[in-house]
C-alpha cells in the first residue's frame, strides 16, 4: 500500500511540474517550500512528505545531499507520529565519527533527538551535559534540546 502510494504522489507531483519525474529533479527544486514534499507538508501530510522523501533518496544521483534528506524524512515520520521510523532516519545521519572527527555538535543534537523520541529523558538529559562539557557553544540545537528535555 505504500509503495503504491508513493508511486502516485511521485505521478502526482510528476505531472503538475511538467510532467518531470521527481527523481530527475534538482534538490533545489525538490527541497522548495512550493514543491514535493515542503509542499505536502505544510498539507500537514507529513507521513506522504516523508514517503516521498524516501522515494526520492532511493532513484536520485549520489550527488544529491542523501543525509539532509534522511534528517528530514526522519523529521516528516516524527510529525505523523511515527517515531519508530523517525528514529530509523535519523540514525542514518549521525555516528561516533561525527564527534570524534567532524561536527561534535550535529552528532549530540541528532542523538538527542532520537533520545527525546523513545522519551528518554535521562539519556538526553546525559546527551546535553556531554555538549556542554565538550562543546561550548549554545546554538540554536543546544538550545532546541533544552526544551525537548523540558517537555518529557
């Protein structure tokens, strides 16, 4: 029923964006607030966004930004309340590799959000005070999984 589902969304937009096949669009294109899946969105069809998110990842070139794709997709699943597949996705953008050699910060704010996810607050209480040990900047994530934590 989803693959079906998705082909349809992918024949939908296809043809109201001069009958393109969305694997073939930009990221660009296919990131816009007037296009795919911002577009379904901001329907609140947050689920058929993130459907449509996955699809586009499976059939696109290696050149299109497969991680941000994979956060957002995680983000659609968690706001249709399917955190099961949220946390799936957004795994896919984060490991110890990120902490050790990359963007420390990305690495805590992605893992807590899965902790926020699966409600554990005492993980994403320790998740917090790991950035703020090793990370001294309160940006705008930081900041982000206070108030997750506030919420459990």
């Amino acid at each position: 029923m989803k693959k079906v589902l998705a082909i349809f969304l992918l024949l939908t937009i296809s043809k109201v964006h001069s009958q393109k096949p969305i694997q073939n669009y930009e990221q660009s294109i296919f990131d816009s607030d007037t296009c795919c899946w911002r577009k379904l969105s901001s329907e609140g069809r947050h689920n058929e966004a993130a459907e449509l998110i996955v699809e586009y990842i499976s059939h696109s070139p290696n050149s299109v930004n497969k991680h941000s794709l994979k956060w957002h997709a995680g983000q659609m699943y968690a706001a249709a309340g399917n955190n099961k597949k949220a946390i799936t996705y957004y795994k896919k953008t984060y490991n110890i590799f990120y902490k050790w050699f990359g963007d420390a910060g990305w690495y805590y704010y992605a893992k807590g959000n899965v902790f926020y996810l699966k409600k554990d607050k005492a993980k994403l209480k320790k998740i917090i005070s790991k950035w703020e040990k090793k990370k001294p900047e309160r940006d705008i994530n930081y900041k982000a999984l206070v108030e997750m934590l506030e919420k459990l």
